[in-house]
C-alpha cells in the first residue's frame, strides 16, 4: 500500500497509525488467508483494527440496547451566582475612594477584609466625620464636668440632663465604620465585580465592590416562548460546553426554582427558567452555557453517547464491530440529544455492537488504511 501521504493527512500522531497500518499490512494475507479458509473475504467497507491496537488507542465498544430517554429541548443559558450568596461593600462615608493594594475582580476576600478606605480630605465642605468624632469629644468632656457638681448641687438636674442628652445625641451621629473610612467585605468569598475606580468620588452607602460567597449557583435558561409547551414538563437540566464537558445538575443538587411568564421575562420573546445548585459544580459564575432542559421519560429509545456520532459531508455515521476486529461504518439518523446521549432513530438496531469510545481513531484508522485507486486487497 502507498500509505506515505495519507498518513501525513490524515493522523497527527503518524507514528501510531504507521504502527496500526503496519500491524495491518502484516496482519492483512493471513486475514485473507483466514477468510478464504472460513469462505469470507473482507469487503471494501470494512476497518481491519487488531484488539491491541483499539485497546492502545482507547476504541470501547457496548452492545446496543433499547432503554428508557428523556426528551429534552436545547435552548441557551447563563450561570449566576445566587443572589443569596452575594454581598456588597458599601461606602460608610463620602470622599474620595482608594482600593486596596491586589484588591481585583476575582480576588478572594474574607469577612471585614479591607478592600478600600474612603476619605474626605481636601474636599469641599470638610470632612463630616472628623467634625462628628469632635462634637462627641466636646460633649463628653461637658459631661465629665458636670457629673461631679451635681453630686455637690452646684447644677441642677436639668443642666446635667441636657449634657448627657447632647452627648447620646454626639455619639449618635458619629460611626466610628465611617470615621474610620475602611470599606470591608460583608462575606467570605470572591471580589465579582469592582463598581467604581481608585480615586473615584463615592457617597455614603454607594456600592464599592460585590463578594459572592458561591457556596450556591443559579442557572438562567432561556426558553424561547414558543416552546413554552415544553415548560410544564421541565425536571432536570444538563449544562453542555464548548470544550465537551456536560454537567448535569442532579450530580450538584439542582432544584428548579422557578419560571417567568413569557412579558415578564427580561429578554423579550422568552421565558427564563431558574435553577439553583451546588457552587462546587465545575463552572464559572457569568459563564454562557448550552442547556439541555429535561422533559419526560420514554421507554424503549435506542441512543448512543454523543462521541459514537462521527460526521462526514454531512452524513452522520457509527462504526459497528464484527468480531473481534472488523469495523463497519453505518449511516444513521439521529433525534433528540440530552446533551450527554443522541437518540439513534435509525441505521442501527438492538444487539449490536457499537464504538461508544474512541470513533474517532476509528475513523482515522479507516482513511490510513483505505487502498488508492486502482489498488485493490483481493490480489
């Protein structure tokens, strides 16, 4: 066989299908030899792949069966973090703001860690807090002096009970939070958003920052309104990724928490669907997300892993094992997919044995393999 140029196109890792297409080209006359003997011929469709080999490349294989599946409808989504696990660090007074050295989106904080000071020197008008702190320092000392004249009847009680009123009335309107102008976490957890600049004028009770705690998440899902039908039936969601990872709630503790009606949602044309779950879930608040909502169940549906489909100009495929190490390539049409399985709805039946794993190197092994024109196995 001409192997040299196919295996440049076809395999990133030439050395290992060199090795596979080697075992082949060895393996070939005796496998001929043995079909002969047997009355069997290998066919131009089939994949010669040794159980070594499969086993080398990570090809698994499972028997097709009819099972229970759940029906789902894929639509798009947001991971938040729970509204009841966020906190904001507010201003205690009016300046001017100055972050604290590494304070950053994503910084971990803890409980009262200062993540800015507030101060209003050199602004107009003074500083508040300082005038406050003064007022209190006046008035306690008019109270310390006259304490002890009241016990000698040098004041009246009138006179000491206005001192004592005027120093409650001090210390009421001073904080010593804001004197000290510190802007501390409330929580535990990660900076999320920064909401001002250093050096920015901020207000008292102006938000600084927001620390989430992310001990829970909440997913967003968008159902479009015509699909609303499909709401009633929801139980279950399955986050799915760019880079292949699914996620499926239930391993996270999700609940469902709630639906909107369709002109009560924020995205015109939708309805958002909530769930909360586990902040452990391997995910990134803010993160969008594919989201296979989960419907009812229906028995006997044949389905295989998403990884079995292979696609080529357009034709979805599974490779099916016969024997111990022939592989035929299968047309199939697929249905639903729960993000995790595809519903198989045709091309493929009950008993057989497909390549749940590794269909990939299968298909690479295929076009190392493949005879060139007017080259033919059966010499």
């Amino acid at each position: 066989m001409r192997l040299g140029n196919r295996l440049k196109l076809f395999f990133v890792t030439p050395i290992l299908v060199f090795g596979m297409a080697a075992c082949h080209q060895h393996n070939e006359s005796s496998h001929q030899e043995e079909g002969e003997e047997h009355g069997h011929e290998h066919g131009a469709d089939e994949i010669v792949l040794e159980p070594h080999d499969a086993e080398r490349m990570g090809v698994e294989v499972d028997t097709v069966k009819a099972s229970a599946f759940i029906e789902t409808l894929k639509v798009s989504g947001e991971i938040m973090p729970s509204s009841a696990d966020r906190g904001v660090a507010a201003a205690p007074t009016t300046g001017v703001v100055r972050l604290v050295h590494g304070i950053n989106p994503g910084s971990q904080v803890r409980a009262g860690q200062a993540i800015a000071h507030v101060t209003a020197t050199n602004i107009s008008g003074g500083d508040a807090n300082t005038a406050a702190r003064v007022a209190v320092e006046n008035a306690k000392r008019e109270l310390d002096r006259i304490t002890p004249l009241l016990a000698d009847g040098l004041v009246t009680r009138k006179e000491y009970n206005d001192a004592l009123a005027a120093y409650e009335s001090a210390k009421a309107a001073y904080s010593p939070a804001a004197a000290s102008g510190t802007v501390t976490a409330p929580r535990s957890g990660v900076i999320t958003a920064i909401n001002i600049g250093d050096g920015e004028f901020v207000t008292t009770g102006q938000a600084v920052a927001t620390v989430a705690a992310n001990s829970s998440l909440t997913l967003r899902a968008l159902v479009p309104a015509a699909k609303a039908e499909f709401l009633p039936r929801v139980n279950g969601a399955i986050m799915s990724f760019h880079d292949g990872r699914a996620i499926d709630l239930n391993d996270y503790k999700g609940k469902l928490l709630s639906s909107a009606s369709a002109s009560g949602g924020a995205t015109p044309g939708y309805v958002p669907v909530f769930f909360s779950f586990d902040g452990t879930a391997p995910v990134v608040p803010g993160s969008a997300t594919e989201v296979y909502l989960k419907g009812s169940s229906r028995e006997g549906v044949i389905s295989l892993p998403l990884e079995a489909i292979v696609e080529q100009m357009g034709t979805k495929f599974v490779f099916v094992r016969h024997g111990d190490h022939v592989y035929v390539k299968k047309p199939v049409k697929i249905g639903n997919s729960d993000g995790i399985r595809v519903e198989i709805t045709e091309g493929i039946q009950p008993g057989e044995v497909a390549v749940v794993k590794g269909a990939t190197f299968v298909r690479l092994a295929e076009q190392a393999t493949v005879a060139p024109e007017g080259h033919s196995h059966n010499h």
